[in-house]
C-alpha cells in the first residue's frame, strides 16, 4: 500500500487497510498533528485533505484513500505559515488548540473553493468541527481574515 | 513521622474548625521556605536562581508551575516573571517544572473559608490568610479554582526580581561596581558605560551569589508587559500543528494501550474472556486492572479494537441505576438531617413566608461531561529504579503520590512530567487515568506504555459536574422584592473529589451554595441553604464548580420575583444591590446592550449576574424567536477582576465561558441508565457549535481591589441570562436545564 503524504511517498505493506487513515499517520507514521477526539467523525479534530478536500482522516480507513494527503504540517510551518495559519496566530484563536489543527485544515478547504465566503457559508463548512474552549467568535474572524489575505494576495 | 501526620491533620482543619489550633505550626512552618527543587537536578555552571527561573548556557527557562490547559497559563505566569526578570519572551522557554512543594497554591485558600469575596473584614481576611498556611504545608500544587493569576501575581514577579537582583549582584561584584548603577534589559545586566552582560554569561557565577531577597516591585507605571496585549507563547506552535500534547508523546520503544473499564463507574469486574483479544493482530499482553482491562499492543488502534473485543462480566454500578434514583435522592434532601450549611439568613425568611409565598418553584441541573476535546491519557515507564510519567494534569503532587503508592516505590523515585493539555475544565484533577497506566506499564518493565481512552471510555468513566436540585420561593411588596428563600440539594463535590484522594473534608461544604450565599444582595428577608444530598455517581468540579448550577437556581430565581414584583429586572438587580464593582458590571451590560431599548417582536432580553470565585459577572443574553426556533444573537459580558493581566486572553476567556455556559444549558446532560452513561460520544453529547455561536461583546472591569482569575466566573451567569431572555421573548419561564428539552433552538 502506497501512501503519499505532504509530498512524501510512504509504503506500508503490513498495514491492515480497514485502519482508520488517522492512526496510520499518528502511530505508524508519526505525524501527530491531526488528532484523535471521537473517532466518529463528531469532532473534526482529526480534519486533513485528500487532494484539497477535506475529510475526517477517523472515518477514512486507510486503504480507501484515493489520493495525496495533506496534513497541518503540510499546509504550512511556523516559519512560512498558510494564510489561514498566519489568520490564526494574528487572531489568537487557540486556546488548548487541540481542535485547531482541524479546524485550520476545514477552513483552508472552505476557502480554496470559496474565496469570499459569507457567515452562512462559513457556519456551513465550520460547524462540524468541535470546539470545546469556545474559540468561535474568533474562529470567525479569523476565516474573513484569511480570506481577505488570500484574495488580496492571489 | 506519627507527630507530623498529627500537625498535618490539625492544620488543614484550620480552615473549617474556624482559626484556632495548629495556626502556630502552621505559620511557623509557613514561614520556613521549601528548598529550591530545580537545585536537584542542576547541570554544572547553571544557575537556577528561585524555584521558578532556570538559567543555563542553553537558555533561559521560566518555570510555570500552574497547568496550561488552554486556559493561558503558562504564558500569564512567564509574563509576570518576565516583568520583574527584564526578560523578553521571545528569550526564554518555559516549563511545567516537577512536582514540588515548593509551588504550592494558595490562591486556593480563599475560596475554603465562609466568608464572602466581598467581606472584607478583619476576621474574613485572616480567616484567608491562616487558610493559607494549612495549603502551603500540604504542598497542593493544584491548577483551579480560578486561582492561577491570583496565586502568581506577586509570587512570581518577586521571583522575577530576586532573580534580577542577584544578577545584577554577581555583576556588581565581577566588576567592582555598585549594583544600583546597573540597570537590565532583555535578558543581560547593562553596565553604566552600556556594556551587556547576558544573564546566561552570569549564570555560573550567579549560582554561587548569596540571593538579593529584599526586593522592591515595580510601580505599575513602569510595567512592559503586564496589562498589555499580548501574543501567547504557545500560538505559532496551536496554529501549526507543532504543539506536542499528552497524548503526542513518543518514547524509544513506546507500545500503545486501550481500556474498557466498567460503565457501572466504579464498580468491579467480575469476570472476563479475553481470548479473541488475545489473538489478535498487534496485542502484546492483556491485564486485568481494578474495575475493568487493559490492552497492550504496537498501535493504539489495534489496543481499541482488542478492548472491544473482551467479554466482560460487570458488578452493578454502585449508585442508582437510572435517573429517577438520582432525583429522588436529591428531593429527599431538602431536610434538617441533610443540612449542610445556612450561612446566609438575614431578616427572617420564615415569618415573611408565613403567609404564603408570591414564587414557589423548583429548578433542576443535570449532572454534565467535562469532555474536554484530548482524551484521558498517559505515558508511563516503569523500571524497579524509577517510573516516568508524561501527562496533561492539574495535580501533579497527586499522580507522583499515588503512582508511588502503586509501584510501591518512593515518591523521589516516581518523575511526573506535566503535559500541554487539549483542554480539561476541570478532567485533569482526577488521575484515575494514571494509576491505570502505571498498572499497565508495571505489566511491561522498561517498556514506556502509552495509555489512550477512547472518547467512549472517557466519557463512560466521567466525574461529572454534580446533579443539583434547589426549591426557591419569595415574596414581592410594593414593587420590590421582600422575601427570598432558596434551598439547594446536591452531593458533596469536595467530598467525591477529596475522597479518591483520601483527604478528609470536614465541615460544611461551600461548593453546595456557592454562587448563592454569598451574593451581595440586601434583600430584607433572605436564607439560602444548603443540604448535602447522598453520594450518587461520583462527581467532579466542572468549571466553575457549585456555581455552574446555583449561579442558574440563584438568579432565575430573583428574576421571577422581580417580574412578580412587576420591576425592572436590571434596575431592581441594582436596587438591591450595594457593591460597587457588582453595580458596575450591571450598569456595564445595561448600557453595552441599550437595556431598555426596543426589541423586535419575538425577540427578548435577559439579564442574570454572578458573583463567583470572587468576581462579579453580568450578561444581557438577546435571543430571537426565528419561527424555526430560538437563536442566541447578542450576549453581553462584563466582569471585575481588579486588573486585566492581558486583554487578549481576558476576552478569550470570556467568551469561551460564555459558549461553555449557553452551551450546556442549551443542549448538555449526562444520563445514567443500567447504571451506564448514556452520553458516550459527542453525537450524543452535544455542545455548541460555531453555527450556533452569538456575536459576544466583552468588556473588563478593573475597578475592584483584588486581582482575580477569569477562567470560571463568566460561566455561572450565562445559563440565568439565556432563561430569563427566552422568558422575555416568549413568557415560558425554563427551569430545567437543559433547554432544549423544552424549546426549540434553531440549528
């Protein structure tokens, strides 16, 4: 089984390949930026993209992924952030931060195919990821941030 | 060591048994400093001038010895060091720092003691400070109670500036000048011709300097960073997905575990069959632990779906089996036998309700997950030597203890290295999570075990935040209200708490009516009491504590006696009200929200306030009936800390308080049935999302004389002021949380 993720082909051919995506990456690959919060696709926290579209990496069983990866610590890193990342650090979103990486990872996919999205659309891509500590309403500005970054910059 | 156990007893019962006996030791013992711990483990030429500053030729480590849970602490707490030390924080790096006596807390004393937040008399305020010596001697280096800036505020400054003062000695002496004409500036002592000398470069010398102990604190006027905003330390790493956490950690040679313990909480395991498990690709061992089992395998995957794969023959749970049980106990407890507390009676309720009561009503609060988004975890190594343990905690000092007591070795022996958390509001004071791991890891000698619940198991094996009752009744006079009564039933929260860790709690216990008692109205007849239900499921503090249900029962309440009344809500709130800061905050949100203004039809406002671990909170909530349901659009927030330490992290604070407060009352219950939570995951257990989240405008008071912390006090309120605006919009008076068991919120 081939896996290609943040630019990076992996094989793991002693994989059981009904194995939840999330864990391949955390405990076999060690990249543990998407976390682990229901393992039912309530939460969002273990949010990454398979070619752009993002999707609950506990939900998809490893062998079912049907292209490229993209985790947090492919989309950008603390010195040359994603815009969505730099929104997030000028913003102050996080507070555990432990659904953040998800949430980053919704809201880069939001805007990769919404470059100006309205509150509706925001609370419709958004609202499946989990918050506990109640980042919302920063949350919220921060995707208007970012979305005015990018559209500026592109 | 029969003699210090004695003393140890005798002091911590300062706090209930009022101020007499033991307070001599107590203070003797509280003046005798603990020894440094970071000299234990100090590499040569290092200098680790105070238990909270580490400097070495690597870097400038700050200790912060409070947990970050999300909340900000560790960046709060390297601010205050940062103030006096001269330090930026771009400079330095911070750390949990070992578990130690050294970093006790005694912030926490404050709320321990019957006397309001607000009473500041003399025997109030030694009440607190002969408290406080009791807390230091037993070491409890706890994160909570919202006590973590108060607990730092001059502690760690001090610490800043002996660390400072000593630098700038070993400076003075290196070049044979007055210390006094030096001055310092971003981490180096700078010399009257403007030569740096880094505080690194000084270290080794330092080491061996005499600490300068007799330190000034800076005048406010000269801060940097306090009051300032602020970047946190932790943001880059948050937004990048560079933050390792609990359950990131990785040892050379790690294995995995997962647990399926018995969702009768706490009762045992009678049997099991674990052969399919043990077949299974990955699985290393299987061991049984107290109340369930645990898997050891290569991936924590393959340790989760072995779990599931034992057959487990359970004890019944050891409280009621379904909720009925619960209620009923709960309203069995309004008696003489079952009264806990009356700490508030003035005038005299009874007579004024002689005749009969203009209110009479009944609330309910259901017991509540903390559900904190990272699962209960733990990494332990365990070897005959020394055990290691990596964990997100609150109570370190505890975990060591109780880790030692299952190793059976000493506590020097047993390393708690304390966690970046993914959120707790108040998971982590429990470690039951840890004394599992150390079983596990005692199974696989020198192997590190990495022990992860599954949101089921997390959720199955909750201390939820308490289930609560209360019978409120008054009476109304002239437009005002005359006569308040309120009477509340829970199980002891400090008891189930304390009890797991086999500290006794003597004494009323202040949780059952906190929120209530001690809130600063002079309505003329007015009692609260309190009555200590049974133990049922075993419970926990939830953020904000007794307050998080009696802050709801407190102000819905006065709210119906003042509409009775026919008043104005938030001018009768005023009327009756005579502290100043708990006044400002009212009028804060009365203006921020145009209280008073036109409304929309079937839009209403609601205002409800708090006073909580010490800080008064006001919210309007605005809600809107859409005809698809009722949608919050506009909360409204002030509170008082006394200083806003950073306005940044001040306004995370509360508006996370705000959506964890809504939220729950809107939607949040945890059940039992078969003596089994029926709220194992989050469909189930629902929480507000961002579809649902109202514009929050927030604004800081700092008009109070007491610095305070903002982790807990916005939430009491929000419950209150979301059931009185829905009654303002559509006169259905909720009083029942949650809400949505009888409204309709829009999604």
């Amino acid at each position: 089984m081939r896996l290609t993720v943040n630019g990076t082909e992996h094989t793991l051919d002693d994989l059981e390949p009904e194995m939840p995506l999330l864990w391949a990456l955390r405990d076999v690959l060690g990249i543990r930026g998407p976390k682990y919060g229901c393992g039912i696709a309530q939460c969002g926290a273990c949010t990454v993209h398979v070619d752009g579209e993002a999707v609950r990496s506990c939900q998809l069983p490893v062998g079912d992924v049907w292209g490229a990866v993209t985790t947090i610590e492919g989309l950008g890193t603390p010195k040359a952030p994603h815009p969505v990342q730099a929104a997030w650090i000028e913003a102050q979103v996080a507070q555990c931060g432990y659904c953040q990486s998800g949430q980053i990872m919704q809201a880069a996919s939001l805007l990769a195919e919404v470059p100006d999205p309205t509150d509706r659309d925001i609370d419709d891509a958004m609202s499946g990821n989990l918050c506990r500590c109640g980042t919302y309403p920063r949350i919220r500005a921060a995707v208007k941030a970012a979305a005015r970054a990018m559209r500026e910059g592109a | 060591m029969g003699r210090a156990k004695t003393i140890a007893r005798r002091t911590f019962l300062v706090g209930s048994a009022a101020i007499a006996g033991g307070v001599a030791f107590g203070v003797w013992r509280h003046a005798t400093p603990y020894a440094n711990p970071l000299l234990r483990d100090l590499p040569e030429g290092a200098a680790a001038l105070t238990p909270y500053v580490r400097i070495t030729g690597e870097a400038i480590t700050l200790i912060t010895p409070r947990a970050d849970v999300g909340q900000g602490a560790a960046s709060v707490q390297a601010m205050l060091i940062a103030e006096e030390l001269d330090v930026a924080l771009d400079q330095v790096e911070t750390e949990f720092g070992p578990p130690d006596r050294a970093y006790w807390n005694t912030a926490l004393a404050s709320e321990a003691v019957p006397f309001r937040a607000t009473d500041r008399g003399w025997l109030a305020e030694t009440a607190r400070d002969v408290m406080g010596a009791p807390m230091k001697f037993l070491g409890m280096q706890i994160t909570g109670g919202s006590t973590t800036v108060p607990d730092a505020w001059e502690k760690l400054r001090r610490a800043g500036a002996v660390a400072r003062e000593t630098l700038k000695e070993t400076a003075a002496r290196r070049r044979g000048v007055a210390r006094d004409a030096l001055d310092t500036g971003d981490g180096a002592v700078i010399l009257p011709d403007g030569t740096r000398l880094s505080y690194q470069s000084l270290a080794a010398e330092a080491a061996r300097t005499e600490p300068v102990t007799d330190v000034v604190l800076r005048d406010p006027a000269a801060w940097r960073l306090v009051g300032k905003p602020m970047r946190r330390m932790d943001i880059v790493a948050k937004s990048t997905g560079t933050q390792d956490y609990g359950i990131d950690e990785d040892q050379p040679g790690l294995l995995h575990a997962a647990i399926r313990l018995n969702p009768g909480h706490g009762a045992a395991l009678r049997s099991y069959d674990a052969a399919e498990a043990e077949g299974m690709r990955g699985v290393e061992r299987i061991v049984e632990l107290p109340g369930g089992v645990g898997v050891i395998a290569d991936n924590t995957w393959r340790a989760m779906q072995a779990a599931q794969a034992i057959a487990c023959d359970w004890a019944p749970a050891p409280y009621p089996a379904e909720m009925d049980g619960h209620w009923q106990a709960l309203a069995d407890s309004f008696t003489p036998d079952r009264q806990d507390s009356r700490l508030r009676d003035a005038g005299d309720a009874e007579a004024a309700l002689a005749g009969g009561a203009d209110v009479e009503v009944e609330y309910r609060a259901p017991y509540l997950a903390h559900a904190p988004l990272e699962p209960l975890n733990a990494t332990v190594r365990y070897t005959s030597e020394r055990t290691d343990i990596w964990t997100g905690t609150q109570v370190p000092r505890f975990v060591q203890k109780n880790a030692a007591s299952i190793t059976g070795q000493d506590s020097g022996d047993v390393h708690v290295h304390v966690r970046v958390a993914g959120g707790s509001f108040g998971h982590r004071l429990e470690d039951t999570v840890v004394r599992h791991a150390t079983r596990l890891a005692m199974a696989v000698p020198g192997r590190p075990v990495k022990l992860t619940y599954s949101r089921e198991e997390d959720m199955g094996q909750e201390y939820p935040r308490q289930i609560a009752m209360a019978r409120g009744r008054g009476r109304v006079a002239e437009g005002r209200v005359a006569a308040c009564d309120l009477g509340i039933a829970m199980p002891s929260i400090l008891g189930s708490q304390m009890g797991r860790q086999a500290i006794p709690t003597p004494g009323p216990d202040l949780q059952i009516v906190a929120g209530a008692w001690d809130q600063p109205f002079a309505i003329p007849d007015y009692r609260v009491t309190g009555y200590r239900a049974p133990e049922l499921a075993p419970v926990s503090s939830w953020r904000s504590v007794g307050a998080s249900t009696n802050g709801f029962f407190h102000d819905c309440l006065l709210d119906e006696l003042i509409h009775a009344a026919g008043a104005d809500p938030l001018e009768e709130r005023l009327r009756l009200c005579s502290h100043a800061p708990s006044r400002a905050v009212l009028e804060a949100v009365g203006e921020m929200s145009g209280w008073g203004g036109p409304m929309g039809a079937g839009e209403g406002r609601g205002v409800a306030y708090c006073l909580s671990f010490g800080v008064p909170c006001a919210q309007v909530v605005e809600v809107r009936d859409t005809g698809e349901g009722l949608r919050v659009t506009r909360v409204y927030v002030a509170a008082d800390v006394g200083r806003v330490v950073d306005p940044v992290n001040f306004e995370a604070q509360m508006q996370g308080g705000v959506v964890w407060g809504l939220g729950h009352a809107m939607h949040g219950q945890m059940t039992y049935a078969e003596g089994a939570a029926e709220q194992r995951n989050f469909d189930t257990f629902r929480a507000m999302r961002l579809n649902e989240c109202p514009e929050i405008v927030v604004r800081g008071l700092e008009t109070d004389d007491r610095i305070r912390g903002i982790g807990e006090p916005p939430v009491p309120p929000a419950a209150p002021a979301l059931a009185n605006a829905i009654f303002a919009a559509t006169g259905q008076r909720l009083r029942e949380m949650p809400f949505g068991r009888a409204v309709r919120f829009a999604g």
